[in-house]
C-alpha cells in the first residue's frame, strides 16, 4: 500500500515555480538551494525531500551560505512579527536580562570575528544551552565555523521543511 504525501508534499510538488520559490525561500534564504530544490520536483517523500535539501546544503559555495545566514536574525532578536523566528528562538523568552545582554555581547564578538551571526538551530534549546554553544563556538577557525553553520542550517531546514510539507504555502 503506498501511503498519500503530506497535503504540503503535494502542494510544493504542484505549486507554480515561483510560489514554490517563495515558500523554499521562506525555509532557507539562499537561492542556490531553493534551485536546487525546485528543479528536483516532484519529492516522492518528505525524507527525499530532506536527502534533496541536505545534499544542496554540502554543496553551497560561501557566498551561498552567506545568503542563507543572512535570513536568520542574531539569537536573542527574532525578527518582529515573524512567527517562525519567535518560535525557534522561544527558549531566549524567558532569559533574565543577564542572560540577555550577555548574549548580545556574544552575539558580537562572534559577529566580528567570523563576519556573519551566531546561527544554531535553537528549535528546543535553552538560553543557557545556546550561550554555552556561542561560547564554545566562538574559538574554532573560520573553516570549522563554516562547516558546524551548514550543519546548523541543514537542521534548521529540516525542521522548517517539516512544517511546509505538513501545511504547504501557509506555513512559509
């Protein structure tokens, strides 16, 4: 028996080129991955829709991966009125204002030695956990630095594709 796709799976797989640019957008801001992603439609599965999206995310260049960074607000400051931003970043809601500003100050730091924000996928981490992380991160060399951010992003992705498949456009 072969089971239907999720409604958003069917959706992104039937969606005009640039609606589901938008939505794929929405996921990751680099357009070297939403191409990607879009000339391998349609996606049978949502796990071959993430092989799709972690096999484009080894394969950014730096500037690629520059673009997708840029679509993520520094931890601490989600984007206003954007939901998903909240959302991956409630953990920081309830920090003390220490807490707070102490990530500011690490925010950047980071920010000026690697040029680019703190990006961790922060989806069920504390503030505590994310500024042990920025912490710690804030030591390797830049080529080490790049590689744990094409992580982070792959999961981020992951987890923002989850949502598109589930619900489609309205979840971008």
């Amino acid at each position: 028996m072969t089971s239907r796709p999720a409604p958003g799976l069917t959706w992104l797989n039937s969606a005009e080129e640039s609606d589901a640019r938008a939505a794929l957008r929405e996921v990751c801001a680099s357009d070297a991955w939403a191409s990607t992603l879009l000339a391998q439609r349609p996606y049978r599965s949502v796990e071959a829709l993430f092989t799709a999206s972690d096999t484009a995310m080894a394969e950014l260049t730096a500037a690629d991966l520059a673009q997708a960074m840029a679509g993520h607000p520094p931890i601490g400051r989600p984007k206003p009125g954007d939901p998903t931003s909240s959302r991956e970043q409630r953990g920081m809601a309830g920090a003390t204002e220490e807490l707070k500003a102490e990530m500011l100050e690490l925010n950047l730091a980071y920010q000026d030695r690697f040029g680019h924000v703190f990006l961790i996928c922060a989806t069920g981490l504390t503030g505590e956990e994310m500024r042990d992380a920025v912490r710690h991160r804030i030591g390797n060399t830049p080529d080490q630095e790049r590689e744990i951010v094409r992580g982070e992003l792959a999961k981020i992705n992951r987890i923002r594709l989850t949502r598109l498949a589930e619900e489609g456009a309205r979840a971008a």
